[in-house]
C-alpha cells in the first residue's frame, strides 16, 4: 500500500481501554512510518449521550450505538473491539466475515470455544488478506522486547525458571462497587483473565515457548459487593443494592514449559500498596533478566560470564534508539508510558494490513492463552490437580 492510503477504524467501546486505543490511532501515523493511516470513523457504544460525548473528547467523526453498523459500514475496513468479553466473540466473527480487519483487546474470549470459534474465523479471512490480532499491548513494551531478543539470542542459555506476577490493589476495599469485571457472566474470569492473561503471554513471548500444564488455587476474598449505580475505567460509584462476586479475586499456580523451565504464577488485585506491578523474572543457565511494569523504561540483566567481583544485576535503561520501538521517539534517557505500548500496538497491526504480513499475537495465540486460563480454572477447582494445556 501506499504511504498516503487510508484505512477507516471503528471501535467498540469508549471506557478504558477505548480511551488509550483512541489515543494510539489518533497518534501512531504522527512517528511510525505505516504503510496505512488510520482515519477515526465512528464509535460504538450503547447509551447515545455518553459515546458523543466520548467520540468529542477522543477525536471520532461519528457515533453508533449498535457495534453492527460498524461491521455495516462501507467506510469501515477495520474494527476495534474494546468492549467485555462476552462480547468479543460475536463482534470479530462478524467483523473478520464481513472482511474487517479485527484488532480485539485481551484475553481474546471468555471460554475456550468462543476462542476457537474466533480463530477459526480469522483463519477463514486470512485467505482473502484479512488481518486479526489480539492486544496484549505488553508485548510492546520496549524492556520486554529487549528481553526476548536477549533470550532468543542465547544470552540466558537454557531457560530454567520463570517467576511471573502481576499485583494490584484497586479491589483491596470490600465496599468497593461490583462491576462488570467481578461478574462472570461479562469477564469470563476475575485476576485470572483480566490480569493473568497478560503475564502468561509476556512469559510465552519473551521465552519462545509455551506452558505445558499447571497445578493452581483460586480464591475470592470478598464474595458480596455494593452494585455499581456508574463506572468509568476501574473506578465507579455504589449503590445500597448488594450482588454476588462471580470471579475469583486473585489466582496463584505452578506451570511447566515446553523447554523443561518450571515457573509460577501470581495474579491479583488485593495486593495492598501494588497499583500496576507486572513483573517477569526468567532465569538460565548462563545469566537472568528481571522487569517490573511500575519502572517499565528499565530491564535488569545478570550475565554469569562476569567475574564474580563485579557481579550481580545491572540496569539497562531501554531508551536508546536502538531498543525496539525507541527510534521513533525522544531522546535517549526520555522514558516512554503505558500509553506508547498501544501506539506500537497499532503501529505493528497497520504494518501487517499494509504489507499483508500476519501480525502476533495472531487469534491462535490469544487461543492458546485461554486454554491455559481454563486449565488453571479446571486445577484450582480440582484441589491443585496437575493439569495438561492442550
């Protein structure tokens, strides 16, 4: 495609993640080169008021309120999805048939046959130049991909340990309101899915293989909650009205990997004092590398070949113009935040419709992530059994 070929976007949903998706369309054609330039069609979203609104403040021409005018519209050739779960199935099957592109925001579906349901679609599209991808935007952080080159080139030798976390506090009051992300019936799983899907695939992605089989708890700390009256991101307003928690609050669990490396697992949102705390830790046979999101322009390196005198980690500072992502930016030294993740998120997605290259994570990818989400689910319920991941 040309440089000066556009490609119409709509999008599903405006809370949250529409708010940073919003800002990496609006933004990534400004430093990335892309071969398609994005243009802010139309927004979707159930209450008319509300998506004008959102659609005023974020920069899209026009509202609908039903998402299958979206898939409808001729000026449309790609669809963003940043709706809940239970939706995400039904709007990418329409999308990816009707010969939309489909970005789809994690963990890809709430059960594994949605998912299935959802590769096979994208599959059925591809054939004809139809592009699909799954947002797990912390691949695109610029530390990690550093750190899967740095695992990929050798420089950990074989990969022993894996140590992942992702820590939050946002549910650590029990009055705080019951949302849509506590009911099961929208999110499909509580810490497991919203936030465990993410450093389940940040451990696949930086090491190059896939877990194997797990043995996992889940608890759910609070079990009743005051209802939501109005929410906004991860915040919302109670009411006197109380409802059930459907969803765990937070999962731990043990996993294997292809290549023989144990690892565990922790996902939860009562961990007092945590507000964004993903962390990734691998450990090899000739050195280790450490990340924590809450310093995220930073990746931690011990490399066993240096004489022990001088040991130890050292800081890498991932703002050179030679880390990934860093050349369309700031100056060494100036940091990037959560939001550059989402513009390289698009920025990789434009660049696989324009080229008509497959873009990761591909739907099987976001597939493979849920069959681990439902082993996990299938262990804890099963007092920690050792369970296989398909």
């Amino acid at each position: 495609m040309a440089a000066s070929e556009t490609i119409g976007v709509g999008m599903a949903g405006y809370s949250f993640m529409g708010a940073v998706h919003s800002q990496a369309w609006r933004t990534v054609h400004r430093f990335f080169d892309v071969p398609v330039v994005p243009e802010l069609v139309a927004l979707a979203g159930r209450d008319q008021a509300r998506t004008e609104a959102a659609a005023a403040r974020m920069g899209w021409s026009a509202v609908e309120t039903d998402w299958r005018r979206l898939v409808e519209r001729d000026d449309i050739g790609l669809v963003d999805i940043c709706t809940p779960g239970d939706t995400h199935a039904e709007i990418a099957i329409a999308a990816l048939d009707a010969g939309k592109h489909v970005l789809c925001e994690k963990p890809l579906a709430n059960t594994v046959d949605e998912a299935e349901a959802m590769v096979a679609a994208a599959e059925r599209a591809s054939a004809s130049g139809v592009r699909s991808m799954v947002a797990f935007n912390y691949r695109r952080v610029p530390a990690l991909a550093l750190a899967r080159e740095l695992v990929a080139n050798g420089r950990l030798g074989t990969v022993r340990h894996v140590r992942a976390v992702y820590l939050q506090d946002w549910l650590t009051d029990e009055n705080s309101p019951l949302t849509w992300r506590l009911d099961r019936t929208k999110a499909g799983a509580g810490a497991l899915g919203d936030i465990g899907s993410h450093i389940i695939d940040a451990s696949q992605y930086v090491t190059g293989q896939t877990i194997t089989g797990v043995s996992a708890i889940t608890e759910t700390f609070v079990r009743r909650r005051p209802v939501a009256t109005s929410s906004a991101g991860l915040s919302a307003s109670a009411g006197t009205e109380y409802g059930d928690v459907t969803v765990d609050d937070a999962a731990l669990f043990l996993a294997r990997f292809t290549g023989g490396a144990v690892a565990t697992f922790e996902a939860t949102r009562f961990a007092a004092g945590r507000k964004n705390a993903m962390r990734l830790e691998v450990n090899g046979s000739r050195g280790s590398l450490a990340f924590d999101f809450e310093s995220m322009n930073e990746l931690w390196l011990h490399e066993e070949d240096i004489d022990a005198a001088e040991g130890g980690f050292r800081r890498i500072l991932v703002t050179e113009a030679t880390h990934p992502y860093l050349g369309a930016w700031w100056p060494p030294g100036h940091g990037l935040g959560y939001e550059h993740t989402f513009t390289h998120e698009a920025a990789d997605f434009l660049t696989a419709v324009g080229t008509g290259t497959e873009p990761e994570p591909s739907f099987a990818e976001g597939l493979r992530v849920q069959r681990v989400l439902r082993a996990v689910e299938e262990s804890a319920a099963a007092d920690s059994r050792w369970t296989a991941v398909p």
